[in-house]
C-alpha cells in the first residue's frame, strides 16, 4: 500500500460517507464505487440492482471472495447517516481492488481469483441472501467478510470459532379480539391480556433455551387508542428475538407463536404472525480462522480471540451457508462511540489498517 492509494481511499471514503442511502437504497453509493474501480483499476466490473462486485483474474486458480457492505441507518431526525460505518468498509476494500491492481500492473501472480463483493441492504438482513448467487456463479470457493467494532484497539484483529454473531429476527403478533364499552368489558374481548401473558412469560422461556444465549427484547406493545369509553379489541406485539445458534433460535419463535396460538383460540381471538429482519446465525470455518490467525502471526497484525459471539447480527451468515467463510471485527479504538449512536463516524485512521488485513488475506 503506498500513500496514493491510501489517499485516493481517503477521498472515496469521505464522498461514500457525505452520499449515506437507506438499504436497498443505494443507487449513488454504488455509481461512486463503480466510478473509483473502473477509473482506478483495470479489473472486470459487474453491477446488478442488488449489489456490484469486481472480479481479479487468474486461470486454473481457486476463486475467493471478500465481501463489504454499503448501507446506512435513519438517525432519528428524518434524516440518514453512516451510523454503523459501511462507508468505511467499503472503501477500505476499494484498497483491497487497489493491491490487485500492482500485481497486475507488475505482472505478479498470487494463486488466486479474487472476487470484491459490495452488497446492499445488510441492516435488513436481505442483502447478503440476494447477493448469494454471486457464489455460485464464480466458483466461490472461500468467503471473507468484517465489520469494525468499537472498544477493541485501533485496527485489532477479532476473531472466533464457530459462532461470531447471533441469529436474529423480528417477531410479529397481531391480535384480533372485539371491541366492547369500557363500562361492560366482559362483552368484548381485549387482546391486552394475552399480550401481558406473553410478556411474562419471556424470561422463563428464554431460559429454557440453555445451549447459549437466547433472548427477546420488547420491541412494540400497541392495545387499542387513548379512548377512556372503550376497552380494545385489536393489538400489537413486537419483538426481536435473538441467539447464539439457530436452533434455539427457532425453539424460541415456535414457544411464542404456539403459546398465542393456544391461547388465542381459547379466547376467541385470531392471531396473525408474521416475521420480519431475519438474520442467520454468522458461524465461522475453523480451519479458516486458524488460517487467517496464523496469517495475523506471520505478518505482525494484532489479534485476538472474543470470549463470546457478538450479540447483534449480520446477514453475512447467508454467505457461509454456501461455503466456507470467516468472519471477523478489526477495532475501531476503545474509546470510539457504540455503532448505531448518533456521534458514532467509521474512523479514518482505521482504512489503512482494515486494508492492510485484506492485503494480507488477498497475498496470503
């Protein structure tokens, strides 16, 4: 990496950053990406509606890919932002096409193909899963994907077995009982009762669930308006249930979903559910994180082993039901505000340390 490349990265990192698009969104960002590969590299460029990716060309050679996201988040105000620093993992990866293209240009042969994999919507779940084809379509025989993750020393290298993050969605009930007089609420049936069972009932069923972490976080409780004269008929309850593995995950929402059904037909109240931002649990290769640790050793890179998979998810997880993959973090400084936090910013300091990871993964 010489400084040309590392400004000319600063530069695409602050135009990703000053352009944040809502997922599925992410019209601009991508013709700026498009723009800094195809002016900047000679590499083969291909773009659909879901995502754009690069491909580094050698024959008869097993095909990787290395993988960013590029969406950002709603900041409360109306407005968005890059509150999870996508900007900056999309730039740091443009130094990734940056080191295949001196190889070309040297005529240096690294005993691989390399696809460079930007993909939309991860914050939805539903981008990874529509750029999944791009796996089989190359001949994908290894995927690597990262996300910085503050609290852990500038540039850390963060690595796990197995599980890295938690499996996730969001769980949907919708209850139809009738509407009554307040004054006679025995002539109605009110979902409120049903929904403060399953409220309760949450911890214990969490519990239940024993081989890792599995919880239910109240997402929105709704039970008829502010109309003092009458007692509901109709309500809402959302929740985001999330694990460490997917079938607890599963064991969880089948508790829910029977126990309201159940419930509600003893009740007289019908009961839609449905689901929404579903995650798949993100479960890393061993042989592949060992790799990629031995690669940390031999090239000087600090690194560590987390004691326990992250409790947010990332739709990388689709990906590795395809093939083999790693994910891993790269820290973004200790004192660098929480992800998803209104003064949170990707730091620029770190594009240079996340590239180098990628260097080491692209030539090793």
């Amino acid at each position: 990496m010489n400084s040309r490349d590392l400004e000319l990265t600063k530069e695409l990192w602050q135009k990703l950053h000053d352009t944040p698009e809502l997922s599925g969104q992410e019209t601009k960002t991508k013709a700026i990406l498009k723009e800094y590969l195809t002016n900047y590299t000679t590499l083969s460029v291909v773009e659909t509606l879901d995502y754009l990716y690069a491909v580094y060309e050698e024959k008869d050679q097993p095909t990787i890919c290395l993988r960013a996201d590029m969406d950002a988040l709603p900041d409360g105000a109306g407005g968005v932002f890059h509150g999870c620093g996508h900007d900056g993992h999309s730039a740091a990866l443009f130094l990734g096409a940056l080191c295949l293209e001196r190889c070309r240009q040297e005529g240096r042969k690294i005993g691989k193909r390399v696809i460079l994999l930007w993909q939309q919507a991860e914050e939805t779940g539903e981008g990874a899963k529509r750029a999944c084809p791009v796996l089989e379509r190359e001949s994908v025989s290894e995927i690597y994907g990262c996300h910085n993750i503050p609290g852990y020393p500038l540039g850390e290298v963060l690595l796990r077995k197995q599980v890295f993050a938690c499996a996730s969605k969001g769980l949907i009930l919708d209850l139809h009982g009738k509407q009554s007089h307040a004054a006679y609420p025995e002539q109605g049936i009110n979902p409120g009762y049903l929904i403060a069972g399953i409220v309760n009932k949450l911890p214990l069923w969490c519990k239940d669930h024993k081989k890792g972490l599995t919880m239910a976080s109240i997402i929105e409780i709704k039970v008829g308006s502010e109309n003092f004269g009458i007692s509901a008929g109709d309500g809402r309850l959302c929740l985001t249930l999330r694990a460490h593995y997917q079938k607890d995950l599963e064991a969880l929402t089948e508790t829910i979903s029977a126990y309201a059904g159940q419930q509600a037909e003893a009740s007289g109240i019908t009961v839609e559910v449905s689901e929404t931002d579903a995650f798949p649990d993100t479960v890393n290769d061993t042989e592949l994180t060992e790799k990629l640790e031995q690669s940390c050793i031999e090239h000087a890179l600090p690194y560590t082993y987390l004691p326990k998979p992250m409790r947010w998810s990332e739709d990388f997880g689709w990906y590795q039901k395809k093939c083999r993959g790693v994910f891993f973090g790269i820290g973004a400084g200790e004192e660098t505000p929480g992800l998803h936090t209104e003064s949170y910013c990707y730091p620029e300091a770190l594009l240079e340390k996340a590239g180098t990871i990628w260097d080491t993964i692209i030539m090793h």
